[in-house]
C-alpha cells in the first residue's frame, strides 16, 4: 500500500531544512519500502514540533531534550519515543554523512519496560469498540477486534491482502522477521471479515496506520487511558497471546501462532496461567 503524502522534488546539494532533509531520506532509503508507512509517522511528529522549516545544522541536544520532553507530555510510551528519536537519528547520520552538517548531537534512548505486558479485558474491548463506533469510527473498531483475534501487528493487519484469507485462514506473508505463519480463523473473525466489503485489495487497504493512531489516541483519552503505560494498540497482540495461554493453550502454540521468533519473547505471558505446571507437578503424585 502506497500512502506517499511527501514531496521529493529537492535538489542534491541544497539540502538545509528538516523537511528537505525528511524528502531526501524518502526518495533515497524509505521510500516503497515496509518502513515507509511508519517512518512517514515518526518523522512527521519530529516535524511537528521542530516545524519543517528548522535549519538541520541548528539542531542541538536541547532539541532533542525538548522533543523527550514534549512526546512524554503527550503521552507517548518510552518505546514509542524511542522509535521517533531513532528516525531523527537516522537523518542526521545521513546529513552528516553527505556533508550537509558537521556534527550530530547525541540522541540517547530511553530506558523501556518490556516486561511490562498489558492485555485488555473483554470489559476493557466493549469499551474501547464502543469509543471507535461513538466517534464515527466503526472500520477501526473492526480492526482492533481482528487484532485481538488473530493477534497480528496493525501494519500486517494493514497490508492483509483478501487473497490471503482462503478457507477461513489467513497467510501472514509480509511479517516483522519475514518468517511467514499460517492463523486460522475463529469465529468471531470470520465474521468480522464478511461484514467487509471485497471492493479493495485487503479488508484494512483504505485504513492507514496514521489514521488508527490518532483514533486510538483519541478513544485513549476518553477512556482516561492516555497516561496508562503500555495501553498501546500492540496491546491487542498482548491480549491475543494472554487469552491464549488462560484458555491453556500452550506457549509453543501461542508462539507459533504469534509469530515469535524467540519463546522468551512468548514466556511473558507464562505466569497469567499456573494450572498447566500445577498439573505437571501432580504427576508425580500418581
């Protein structure tokens, strides 16, 4: 899915601003690539706090300082900055690198929480469902509760093309570790994909990932969510795995299903059902 919404048109040699340097990184490194979607969001927050006209050689370690300290004003996650200071980083490495600056200043990630795994309840489903259809947003809603169920990350879910839901299955193709998985269809997605029409090239083509963060930002504030650490939408693919594992489901399938390519990764979610090693330990009783 192409959503190009830059302009390349810029000329080697007169790059100065942050927006002719963002159109550069496009044409030359993003652009058509599976990153493009994402980069175009990241780079487009940095943009919207520096504005697209700040000289790239002014940029300093107060910018960065004050981008931190803004993205956590808004609510963003450690991960989720970390993500936008790595695409401002990979410009200035790249300025730097054709002579359009002389010196970078330091970009430091933040520490993240990965042991933190935050899954929604069914309650906390209802709730936020509700809030997508409440704001007129009813193909999101559909979205988020195919992530619940299928478990897939929003930019595979995205790119899901119908040719690859065949007999109530879904071929996951285009993945993060491009190590392609089979999931089968439960019910409740079978029906969500028949209430789609099959007037574009996959159920989520029309949606964008722009589009669904701020819907999800949105519906997280009405919530009063917005300063809930790892209330994220990849939240969906938490909740996807944890009822797995509560229904005893076990972690080599959870991880198959998911996608993991390290079981650590899958283990998180081992601790939300002790019933399968108590009934390990009561074999030794027989």
């Amino acid at each position: 899915m192409k959503t190009t919404i830059y302009n390349t048109n810029f000329k080697s040699g007169e790059i100065r601003t942050f927006r002719e340097l963002r159109n550069e990184l496009f044409e030359l490194k993003w652009g058509g690539t599976k990153a493009e979607n994402s980069q175009l969001q990241y780079t487009k927050a940095v943009m919207d706090i520096f504005s697209p006209s700040k000289l790239i050689r002014d940029i300093n370690i107060n910018d960065v300082d004050y981008l931190v300290k803004t993205f956590k004003g808004l609510g963003n996650s450690n991960a989720t900055i970390n993500r936008k200071l790595t695409s401002l980083s990979v410009m200035l490495n790249h300025a730097l690198e054709r002579g359009y600056i002389d010196k970078k200043p330091l970009i430091k990630k933040l520490p993240e929480n990965n042991s933190v795994v935050v899954w929604f309840t069914e309650e906390e489903q209802n709730a936020i469902n509700n809030a997508f259809i409440d704001n007129g947003k009813p193909h999101i809603a559909k979205l988020v509760t195919f992530l619940c169920n299928t478990g897939m990350r929003v930019g595979e879910a995205l790119q899901l093309k119908w040719s690859e839901c065949v007999d109530h299955k879904i071929m996951v193709l285009k993945t993060k570790n491009n190590k392609p998985r089979l999931i089968p269809q439960s019910k409740k997605v079978i029906k969500i994909l028949e209430s789609i029409p099959k007037n574009q090239k996959g159920p989520f083509y029309g949606i964008t990932y722009g589009e669904t963060r701020h819907a999800w930002d949105k519906m997280r504030k009405q919530l009063g969510k917005q300063h809930t650490e790892g209330w994220t939408i990849h939240g969906c693919r938490h909740t996807f795995c944890s009822s797995l594992v509560q229904k005893n489901v076990p972690i080599q399938i959870v991880a198959s299903l998911a996608g993991h390519s390290d079981i650590r990764m899958t283990m998180r979610y081992a601790h939300l059902n002790t019933s399968v090693l108590e009934s390990a330990i009561g074999k030794l009783d027989e």
